[in-house]
C-alpha cells in the first residue's frame, strides 16, 4: 500500500510554487525527489510533514488523509538542510527531545537515545552543545533526532549538501544503510544528480513546481520521457536533427540510425555521453576535433568539435587522446533517444 | 622563476595549528589545484597567499620577492570568495569597474574594461541590474569579471563551485578554465572536492590536517597515491590488507594477489581503484566471488562483490545485468594495484579530517 | 500554524492596551491644537528651536565619533575590548540626573581651577555645558546602532573590496558605510529624540538657556497649560516631521561613491590609523567616560559610616528612592507581560500588522517625556485620578518601546527553523514557544527589564509635569542642585544608584555572552 500519496497538490513558500501535484510515494523503499534549486522539491518536504499548508489539494499518509492535521501529529521524521539543532540543548537533549515531550520514563528515554546516538556514532559526544561540534557531526545528531521518535517516514531536506565532497561520498552509503536497517520509507531531497543516482531505489525530477518524471532509477535514467530530465541526470548530447525516414535523421550531413521510431520532420537526438565510443565501426560515426579534455580520474571526459557543435564523450578506458586530435565518434542506435525540443536550460 | 613559493608556512590561531609547514611553488601560467577535506588549511593558505591572513611563520614569494608584508590591496590579485556576495549596493556593471574605481582609472577607460570583461562571461546586458536579480551561477561569473578586471595575472579561488547547483557549478568550472589560459593566468584554486582539481589543473596539491600530502599532475597523483589517503581521497579505492608470500605476491582471506613489484614490507596494505577491477574475464588469476548488491549510478554500476571475507566495489560501465547473489569471478590486474607499506595505519588513513 | 481563538482574544487585548495606554496619552494632547487653543510666544519659539539646535549639534559630534569607535569595536581585537564595550553602555544605564550633576562637577568643576590656576573655568552652565552633557547620554546609541550594522555587514564584502585593491579608508566608506547607512540613520533618530526629550539633568546645566522640555514643566507648575500644550505639539509635529525625512532619506538616497585619491585614503589607512584610534579613545575617555564617572572618582570619600548613616535618615531622599523604584518595578512587569505578545505581532508580523507596531512603537519615542506627562496630566485630570496611578501610566507609556524592541528583535533572530523542527518533533506551537523560543530569547529579556527599569527610573520631565508633589528619587536631585544643596548624603546616593547600574549593565553582557 503507497504510503504518501499527494493529490493535486499547490502550495506556495516565498518565491517557490508548486502546482498541480499528483504523486505517490512508495512505501518502505528509499525515494529521492531530486530538481535545481527553485524547482519546488524542498516545498513539497514541507507540505508533506506539515510544517506548509497547502493552497489546494490532499496529503494523504497511509490512507489517512492528513492535510489539515498540524505537524506535531503527523509523525512523521524531518531533517533539515541547515539541521535547526537547539543551540540552548545538549546533543542528548536534542534527540531526545519528542521522547521527553511525551514525559516517558526517565530511563527508558536515556536507553533509546544513547541507541540512537551509538547507530549515528556519537555515543561520546551526548553532553556537548551544537556550537561544539563539526558540520558532519551536526548532521548526525540531526538524523539522530529525527529518527529517535521511531516513525516509519523520514523526509531529508538536503541532508549532505553543506558537507564537503569526502563525508558527503561517505555518508551517502550510511544514509542508505540506517534506513534499510530500519525499514524506513524516506523521501531524500537535492540537487546533485551524482548523489540522486548512488541512493536511490526510486526517484522523482522537479521543474518550476511540477514532477516531470518518476518512477524506478534505472528507468528515469535509460528511459526519460523529457528533454529536461536526460539533462539534468547524468550528462546528455542534444543533436538537433531532420527526419528522413522511421528510423533516420540527417545531422550534420550524415545519416543517423535510431531504433526509436521518429515522427515529424524535425527531432531532437539524444545520447549520453558515456555512450559515445571513440574509433568504433559501424553506423552512426561522425567525425570531429577534439577542443578540450578532462580527466577526471576514473573517467576521461572530451569536448569534440563535430561540424560545429560540442559533442561530450566520456570514457572509462584509457586513451591517448589531446586538445587537437581529429577523431571519429560512434553513435550506437539503440542508445538514441528522441525529444521533440533541446531542453530549456536557465545560463 | 615560480611564480609563486611558499616556504615553510605556518598558521596558528590560539591552540589550533591550521598550516604546518607547507612548502609549493606554482609556474607562471600554471593553473593549480589545492585539494581536501574540510578544516585541512586550505582556505587559510589561499588566504595567506591573498594577504587576507598573516601567517605566524614562513615566507611567500611572488616571482622570487617576498610579499608577507604587503596589504591585500597592494598585491594586484583576483580573488573569488565561495559566497560570491557581489556589492548589493553597486549595480552588476559598477561591481566590474570596482577594482578600477579605487586606483582612479579614468572613467572612458573603466567603461571599455568592464564591457569587454562582462563580454567574456556572457553577461553584458546585466551590467545595469542589481546582485539581488541574479542567479548564484551569473552572480559568480561577475564576480570572476570583476577579480579579472584590474588585469592582475594571478587568480585565487576560494572555492568559488560550493555554493552553486551542480551544472552551473560544472559550467562554471569549465568557464574559468577557459578564460584562464586563454587570458595567460596563474590560478590557485582552492577546492573540497577532488573532480574538480582533477579535471581543471595542472598541477595538483592534496592537503590533510595543515600538511601537504602529495603534489603533482593530476594524472600521476591518481594513478601513483603516495599514501592510502591519497588513494581514497581521490576518486575512491577498495583497500586490503594482506601478508606477503612471495616475490611479487600477497595472500589476504585465502586468495593470492598478484603484485607490480616487490613489496616493501612483510605486511602491505593493497588498493584497488573500482573501475579497475575486472569482473568475468577467462583468465586464471581471477578468484570467484559473489554478488552482494548492485547500485545503478547512471554512467556506470557498482557491484558490491564479496570472496570470502573480502568486500569489494566494482565498477564497471558494461551493464552486464548481474543480480544479486549471482557468482562471478575477479580479477585485480597487478598495473592497477597501488601497493602501500605497513608504515601506514588504515584506520587512522581513512579517517574523516 | 494558528494559535486558535484563545490566542486571537490575547493579542486583541495587547494591542487595546497598547493602543490606549501607550498609544493614546502622546495623541490626545495633539488634539489640544482643536480644543484649549493655541498660543506660542516667542519665548516658547525660542526654546523649541533651542532643543532642535541642541540636538543637531550633539548628533553630528555623535556620529563623528561614533563611526571610528563602532568600527574599531566591531573589527578589530584588542585586549581590552569587552571593558571598552561595557563602558561605553554605562551613561545608558546610568539615570540622566546623576549624569547631570557628574558633568557639571566635571566640566564646570572647581578641581580645573585648582590643578591650572584660580581663573580657569572649562565651562559654566548654558548652551555648551547642554551638549557636552547630552553628548553623554547619546552617544551609546549611536555606536550600538552602527556597530551593529557593521557585524550584520558580511566581511567577505570588506575582503574583496581590499583584493580589488581599495586601501582600508576607501573600503570603508565605499563598501561598508553605504551598507550601514540604515543603522546610522535609525541611531541617529534614537540620539535626536532621546536629546528633545531630557529635562531633568538640563534643569541643572542649563543657566539661563531654555530647552523645550524645560519650559513645558516651567509652563504647566505656572499654571499655563496652553503655553505648555503648545510647546508639546510643536515639538511633537517637528520631530514627525523630521522622522519622516530621514526614513525616507535612507531608503530612497545613495551613499555617493565620490571620487577614489588612492595615494591620499591609503596614506590616511596607513598612517593615520594610529592617531585616529588615539584621538577615538582620547574623546571617549574625555568626553563620555570621565565625565560619566567623575561623581564617583572626585568623591569616593564619600563612602563613609557617617554618610551612610545621614543618607539613613535623610527621609526626602529614602522616600524618593522608594518612589522610583515602586514606579520603575510597576512599570517594568506591566511593561513586560505586554511586550512579548507585542514582540511576536511585530516580529512574526501577525494579522499584517507588524509593520504598523513596529512603527507606533518608535513614535513613541518621538514624544519627549514632559510632553507626555503633561498630555497624561491633563486627560487624567478630568476625572480626578490619584497623580501616583496617572505617574505610573506615564512611565509604563513612554518605557514600554524600551522593552518591545529588544523581545521583538531577538524574536525575529530566532530562526523559524528551529520552531518548525520542534513542531515535526511532536511539540505544539505553546509547547514550543514555551522549550525553544522563550529560552532563545531570555538574555533580550533580561536586558530589556533592565533597560526599561533604569529608564524609568532615570525619568524626571514627564515626573516633573504630571504633579509637583511626587518626587522620585531624580527629581529630589535636582531640586537639590538647584538649591545649592547637593551634600554628602546625596551624593553618596548617586554613588550607590551608579554602582546599581554597573552591575545591572554587567548582568545584562553576561547573559549576552552565555548565548
């Protein structure tokens, strides 16, 4: 049974809207809601925990509907981006604090606490304040919190975006780990697609308020319905090409074979870049100047001039390639896709 | 000539030892990364090197004169701050002519120098608009117009990408690249995360708790890691630790490792890169193992592979649709093996900070 | 997230009490221009413009010396610092009356005739001695304000302007003045009013010299009440006036950039600092902490048995000590269950009326006190009210901004974050005011009961003007002064009503520091 269900949902925060949402969030797998900043994602976190009143429509929590109840009954676990510790609490005061709400008894609130501590790691730091500690510690202490009141749903609000790039790589997989552990539907939010792909069992892509796609992973990711959504996960080729035939289009002066069906006259190819091969035979070869080269450690990542427009080719294997070299790139059909527009993309 | 040295640089703030002894030298033209986590001394080197901070021992030379004791505004640099706080006060095209405004530039001269710079970052009909009207992205690219307005040669980077989205941080990273050796510069760029001082530099610096822990190419640091750190802080390593059993051989959980070369000491610490490992290839020196979980991460998968005791990530572009718990065999090609001593202790290597 | 009918019925009598307490008494003697008529002579003309010139002169020698000194407090680190910062808050604390007397001894005193000869004499009283003592009492104002302003101005502003290569002098009035301007402006605002509206200590420096507030009470013990409610209204209208100016000089205006003279602004940061930290510390020492203080210092042997016990039995004194602090204490928890409701209407901007408040409350602070105790006087006289309760009104009245501003500023620094995780936690919105926001903002509390009671207790013109037979402990002072007979017992008071403001000033950084 879905366990959040949001139904032609608006809501405004400020600048932000959202509109006209329907969507379902699947109960015990770890979802991400993933979108620039702007596109609504944290909004929508809010709405579903409470803390926004939406302007129209439902939020529906395990068949209850829940729209007008206030926050404090919804139950529901909240992380935020910036952690909102209470400055004036101990660590231990913190995420204690919805236990200590419901005046349980004294021990047995010190017993699930320091649990809580010793499954995030900061069993020994349960007496210091928040202005004591590190940015990656602040936000084990917040996920303390939100997890020591025991609900099945936890919402993240952006939880690794203030870390550095290492504890942000690291904690990823503990994140994924704490939640399998304790069988939580979460609901991840942010605008790294890097991060989106490592956690995710589902995901969800926000633009100006509105779910483009969602679904599975690997489905959004090989199959996107959008323009907008194979740009903004992974790194995508758009290839403004004219229809020739059901499987064809001209681009460049060269004929392209797709196994997708083409309708129109005019179609927007696209292909990720790490499924452009360098040097291969077949179909689909183009040909073009390299004008810039990356190496970004376990992959190379080229910029090819070919008639004109950039092609992105990334690639695990080594190669001798440099600023300058002519190449031939190799297009493989099945890994076309077709969009009827290029993306609109803010500069 | 470098153009820029340090030597022996040392900050202290009351307990905290934040720079100690670091020493580098970066060429004239040169585009440098200085790369780790955060609280490792970077950002205060930059400062230093900026003059925003003294440092409380050490010399910095720019092209061989020594510049400790001058002010900031007598350094003639461009410096990008990671909060790219344009003056809120100054319209976009005022923040450009900035650095000209204070040496009392001539105002024609001021007008032609902002135009073409807010030109080279594609902002020109901003100029009259104020910071608040701009994305984070746009709001950054000025401030790289403004720090190249006064034509100094030398640009610091203070992290400038953290705050931005993903993809305006990446174009942006591309942007200054481009713009840097197309205008001749020196770039110090400061940065937690390590693509980044891969892709752009030419030279890279990796810093741990105030100390430089290894320098060079990009390309050689990745594939030559003098310490586990280094092997894990760039891109990401699987680590063994295994005992030697022969010339150019190790054992660790019942399987035999081929080495490059003879190891250092009785006990080594293996580590292999994930997208160097080889899943299923026919050949005798893979070991079979199985598949524990597998993560679709776009370009490629990782594949949490286990034999015996040993947990591995692998990671491969091929997606060769295997599932959990199917058996395969592996392969660690000995080329890709980095081979560390037991001079170094792994917890201690991979520990945050 | 509502609070529910109970809560709507709560805010609806804060603001009725707001509204009619606070609100009504500096109105109702503006409607004097349509009733008891309107008559302004030349002498009442003349001190009006008196206090305007006044309080020009000591905002302008504020702000010059309050832009270094913010500066230097907010940036820089010296050893020294968090004493400089206590000192300077005293003549804040410190009720106006002893600072009188403390700066007539100091710049009028005789101990300048016996250090340098019979026939030097600093000052004497008048227009000079006038500014020098509200100098005083201002300038704390103005250095918080801007000093504040400059903490909120991000230094990363400051660093890229000195990378761009502007030169400290030029940073700072290119970069970081423009950014304070609104701080500036508004701490000159406070110093302004709050120089229209003394009386008490400008009673015993002034000699010959009329102030406005001054002659308000000199008209309404004379028994001219129209002359009085004239001056009142006047005062009142000039100083809306000017208040409407300068808020809309600031947000409409821009600082000028001017022109940049590299080599003369770097050799002024450069050199010049040295001398201009010297010449700040120079004018602070000099003309605000000695002067604050010299009641003490010159006469510390005072603090003898035999002081203390004729201070014992001098029963004017004790019985005006007892008033002040029965006034004060009153006006203060009055003051205090009204202001926080009053704190969150203006902070959370509740029913869109936050704007509103905010700016009634500084309204309040327009209307110089004697004005105010005058117009309380004249309405409560109509219905025969006993002059203590129509005293009491008054000082909850013009005290009650002082208690407002600082729950409603800590309120909006609370971050509405920490509110709304409470509130996921499991907490309802009482529980959560009650365990996040209400600790969050004790130190502001703390320090606007503090504040608020020593600004009561400092009060004399509106004391003055609502009856001539109830002395609180300032106005006993300066009937004594002006008698010629401020002696051992007196001054022995001030001492001790200084040492009481210095721990209360220290109680109020010390709750500050633990946040």
């Amino acid at each position: 049974m879905p366990q959040i269900n949001l139904v032609d949902l608006s809501a405004v925060e400020g600048v932000v809207e959202v509109k006209d949402l329907n969507l379902t969030i699947e109960d015990g797998l770890y979802t991400v809601v993933l979108g620039p900043s702007g596109s609504g994602k944290t909004t929508l976190l809010k709405v579903i925990a409470g803390i926004i009143s939406p302007v129209k429509g439902r939020v529906i929590i395990n068949g209850v509907d829940v729209t007008d109840m206030p926050p404090e009954k919804r139950g529901v676990g909240f992380f935020f981006q910036n952690y909102a510790l209470f400055p004036h609490m101990t660590v231990r005061d913190n995420v204690s604090y919805s236990i200590r709400l419901q005046k349980t008894d004294e021990d047995l609130v010190r017993q699930t606490v320091d649990e809580m501590l010793d499954l995030v790691g900061l069993l020994d730091w349960a007496d210091a304040f928040p202005n004591q500690l590190s940015g990656g510690m602040k936000q084990r202490v917040a996920l303390a919190r939100a997890l020591a009141r025991q609900s099945k749903i936890l919402l993240l609000d952006e939880p690794l975006t203030a870390l550095d790039a290492l504890l942000n790589a690291r904690l990823r997989s503990e994140l994924v780990g704490i939640a399998k552990k304790l069988g939580l539907t979460v609901v991840h939010v942010t605008p790294d697609q890097e991060e989106a792909m490592e956690v995710a069992e589902n995901i969800v892509v926000m633009k100006y308020g509105r779910v483009v796609q969602a679904g599975k992973e690997f489905d959004v990711y090989t199959k996107p319905c959008d323009p907008f959504v194979a740009y903004f996960l992974g790194e995508t080729n758009f290839l403004e090409a004219e229809v020739c035939g059901e499987h064809a289009a001209r681009f460049n002066g060269k004929t392209i074979e797709t196994e997708v069906r083409l309708e129109g006259s005019h179609a927007v190819l696209a292909i990720r870049s790490e499924k452009i091969e360098f040097d291969k035979r077949g179909v689909n070869t183009l040909q073009g100047r390299v004008v810039n080269a990356n190496f970004l450690g376990s992959l190379d990542r080229f910029e090819v001039d070919v008639g004109g427009q950039i092609v992105t080719v990334k690639t695990a294997k080594h190669t001798h390639r440099k600023i300058g070299d002519l190449v031939s790139l190799q297009l493989p059909p099945k890994d076309i896709l077709a969009f009827k527009d290029k993306p609109e993309v803010e500069m | 000539m470098p153009k820029i040295q340090t030597i022996n640089l040392v900050k202290r703030f009351e307990k905290v030892t934040a720079v100690n002894r670091v020493n580098f030298t970066v060429g004239d033209g040169e585009y440098v990364s200085i790369v780790g986590p955060s609280g490792c001394g970077k950002s205060t080197v930059l400062r230093m090197l900026a003059g925003l901070e003294k440092p409380t021992q050490g010399e910095i030379l720019f092209d061989g004169k020594p510049v400790t004791g001058l002010l900031p505004e007598d350094r003639n640099i461009g410096f990008l701050f990671q909060s790219y706080e344009l003056f809120p006060h100054l319209t976009v095209g005022e923040n450009v002519e900035y650095g000209l405004f204070v040496r009392a530039v001539k105002k024609a001269d001021i007008g032609s120098k902002s135009s073409e710079l807010l030109k080279l970052v594609k902002l020109l009909q901003f100029s009259g608009y104020y910071p608040i009207h701009l994305s984070g992205g746009m709001q950054q690219r000025v401030a790289l117009a403004r720090a190249l307005a006064t034509g100094s040669r030398l640009l610091l980077l203070d992290e400038p990408l953290s705050a931005l989205d993903e993809k305006a941080a990446v174009m942006l990273r591309y942007e200054i690249q481009k713009s840097s050796k197309r205008l001749g510069l020196t770039v110090i760029h400061v940065s937690h995360n390590q693509e980044t001082a891969l892709s752009s530099s030419d030279k890279i610096i990796v810093m741990r708790s105030g100390k430089v822990v290894q320098s060079g190419p990009p390309r050689d640091v990745y594939l030559n890691p003098s310490s586990p750190y280094v092997a894990y802080f760039l891109g990401d390593s699987n680590f063994i630790e295994a005992t030697v059993t022969g010339q150019a051989e190790a054992e660790a959980s019942g399987i035999r490792f081929r080495l490059p070369e003879k190891p250092p000491s009785r006990n080594v610490i293996l580590a292999i890169r994930p997208e160097k490992a080889v899943l299923n290839d026919k050949n005798p020196a893979s070991f079979n193992a199985v598949v524990m979980d597998v993560n679709f991460l776009g370009y490629t998968t990782e594949y949490a592979i286990q034999a015996n005791e040993l947990k591995l990530r692998v990671r491969t572009a091929k997606h060769d649709y295997l599932k959990k718990g199917d058996g395969v065999t592996l392969r660690l090609p000995p080329k890709d093996m980095m081979v560390f001593s037991d001079e170094f202790d792994l917890s201690r290597e991979l520990s945050p900070g | 997230m509502a609070f529910g009918f109970s809560s709507k019925l709560l805010y609806g009598f804060v603001i009725l009490f707001f509204l009619f307490i606070v609100f009504f008494p500096p109105v109702y003697i503006l409607s004097y221009i349509f009733g008891g008529g309107f008559s302004l002579s030349s002498d009442s003309l003349g001190a009006v413009v008196n206090s305007f010139k006044i309080a020009l002169t000591v905002v302008a020698l504020d702000v010059l010396f309050a832009l270094p000194l913010s500066w230097i407090l907010a940036r820089k680190k010296f050893r020294h610092r968090l004493l400089v910062d206590t000192l300077v808050d005293m003549p804040l604390v410190v009720p106006t009356s002893i600072l009188g007397i403390s700066v007539y001894m100091f710049w009028g005193g005789e101990w300048a005739a016996s250090l340098f000869g019979p026939s030097v004499h600093l000052f004497s009283k008048g227009y000079w001695m006038i500014i020098l003592l509200h100098v005083v009492f201002t300038f704390p104002y103005l250095v918080r304000s801007i000093q504040a302003g400059l903490l909120q101005v991000s230094r990363i502003h400051e660093e890229a302007a000195r990378t761009l290569g502007a030169s400290a002098l030029t940073m700072y009035r290119t970069i970081s003045l423009p950014l304070v301007k609104k701080s500036v402006i508004s701490g000159c605002i406070l110093a302004f009013t709050r120089s229209l509206s003394e009386t008490g200590a400008t009673m015993m420096v002034a000699g010959v010299v009329k102030t406005a507030p001054v002659i308000v009470v000199e008209y309404k013990n004379a028994g001219s009440v129209s002359d009085a409610a004239a001056v009142s209204i006047v005062l009142i209208l000039a100083a809306a006036a000017l208040l409407v100016i300068a808020r809309f000089a600031s947000i409409k205006t821009r600082v000028p950039l001017f022109h940049v003279y590299p080599g003369t602004e770097k050799f002024l940061s450069a050199r010049f600092s040295g001398v201009r930290d010297a010449g700040v510390f120079f004018f602070v020492a000099g003309f605000i902490l000695l002067p604050t203080a010299f009641i003490v210092l010159a006469n510390i042997g005072v603090v003898n048995a035999s002081a203390f016990t004729a201070l014992i039995h001098n029963g004017l004194i004790l019985k005006g000590v007892v008033i002040s602090f029965f006034v004060a204490a009153i006006a203060t928890i009055v003051n205090l269950v009204f202001a926080i409701p009053m704190g969150v209407i203006i902070s959370k901007n509740k029913f869109r009326l936050g704007h509103v408040f905010d700016t009634l409350n500084d309204v309040i602070l327009l209307v110089p006190t004697s004005a105010l105790g005058l117009s309380l006087a004249l309405f409560w006289g109509n219905f025969e009210v006993n002059e203590l309760l129509v005293l009491v009104l008054a000082h909850i009245s013009f005290s009650f901004p002082f208690m407002v501003r600082p729950v409603s500023a800590a309120l909006t620094g609370v971050n509405e974050e920490l509110v709304e995780a409470a509130r996921t936690l499991g907490a309802t919105p009482y529980k959560s005011f009650k365990t996040i926001t209400f600790p969050l903002i004790k130190p502001a509390i703390i320090a606007g009961v503090i504040m608020t009671f020593m600004r009561s207790l400092s009060e004399t013109g509106a004391t003055m003007s609502v009856s001539r037979n109830i002395k609180t402990i300032t106005v006993v002072l300066v009937e004594l002064f002006e008698g010629g007979q401020v002696g051992e017992e007196a001054i022995l008071a001030c001492i001790l009503l200084f040492a009481l403001s210095f721990i209360f000033l220290v109680m109020i950084k010390r709750s500050h520091g633990e946040e």
